[in-house]
C-alpha cells in the first residue's frame, strides 16, 4: 500500500535531485523510499546514519579517516 506523503524542501535540492533520478531512470519517491528503508531502524541516532552517508561527498584533505573517525565520535 502506498501512502502520498507532502515535504517542505528546498527547490534548489529538488530541482538536484530530480536530475539525479532522471540520469538513473528512477522516480524521486523510489529515491526516498529507498533511502529510508535502508535506515537502520536499531540506530539511536538518525542524523549519524545520514552523515555516515554522506562520507566523501565534499573532497577536503585535512579530513582523513583518522580524523573523521576522531570527528565522528564528538
């Protein structure tokens, strides 16, 4: 059963996302749903999983594993 659900987000990273999913032949929703089935319902913290996520996406070179790991655990 599906469910139409309504979001606020920023029509800039809509606009992003639609082309993301138009360069993988995929609708937005099949984009979300994923996402948030992968969520590891266990984990205490949602944002963590996120930015766990999000590893590697912005390149800076002070930000080594070590570093991240030291980060990651503040």
């Amino acid at each position: 059963m599906t469910t139409k659900l309504t979001l606020t987000i920023d029509a800039k990273v809509i606009e992003d996302a639609k082309k993301y999913c138009g360069e993988r032949n995929i609708s937005l929703s099949e984009l979300i749903e994923d996402y948030l089935k992968d969520i590891d319902k266990s984990d205490k913290n949602p944002k963590k999983y996120l930015v766990d996520d999000m590893i590697g996406v912005i390149h800076n070179p002070s930000i080594t594993p070590e570093n991240w790991k030291r980060l990651r655990h503040k």
